[in-house]
C-alpha cells in the first residue's frame, strides 16, 4: 500500500498543502483543484457581466461551493433513484428466474 502524499495543489490564487492525501486520491485533488479555478473563472466573468456586487475571492468561492453541493445533492439524489430501480428490477428478474425453475 502506497504511503500518503503531501501534495501542494492552487485554487483561487493561493497555494494550498494538503498533507496525508491517498495515493489513489491525487489525481483527484488535482483535477477537484483545476475544476475549481474553472468554475471560479466562469462565475467572476458571469457576476461582472451582470455587475452583481461581489466583492472578493471568498464571495465567488462561496457560491461556487453552494453550486457544487447542489451538484453533488443532485447526484446523490439520482444515485438512490437509480439503487431503488436496480433493487427492484432485480427482484422481478429473481421471481422470474424462480418461477422458470419451478416449472
């Protein structure tokens, strides 16, 4: 098992160290890092076109931290949906297998 990383990743113009990552996690934190700048940069050019009065960088990383929670609710939200669809289409699958076998 691969020992934990101590990894330094950028968001909002600042340099954050992040100790004790996962191995596996990495690329994650990396990528989770990039997405963020992405996003941080499309709200501060929506917010300035519309002229809404934010005012600094704990603003914008405010709201794209709520969109992202409404994001990962949605995908949480679906993720049961789609648990409770299998759950019961596998249900009907083992009554029709059992039926078959009782034949």
């Amino acid at each position: 098992m691969a020992e934990p990383l101590n990894i330094s990743i950028s968001v909002a113009e600042r340099t954050y160290r992040m100790v004790g990552i996962p191995a596996q996690d990495e690329s994650y934190a990396r990528d989770a890092a990039r997405m963020l700048n992405e996003l941080l940069k499309k709200e501060q050019q929506k917010l300035s076109y519309q002229k809404v009065g934010y005012s600094d960088r704990q603003d914008l990383l405010a709201m794209v931290a709520v969109k992202c929670m409404i994001e990962v609710l949605k995908l949480d939200e679906q993720h049961r949906d789609l648990q409770k669809t299998l759950f019961h289409k596998l249900g009907d699958l083992d009554a029709l297998c059992k039926s078959v076998l009782s034949d």
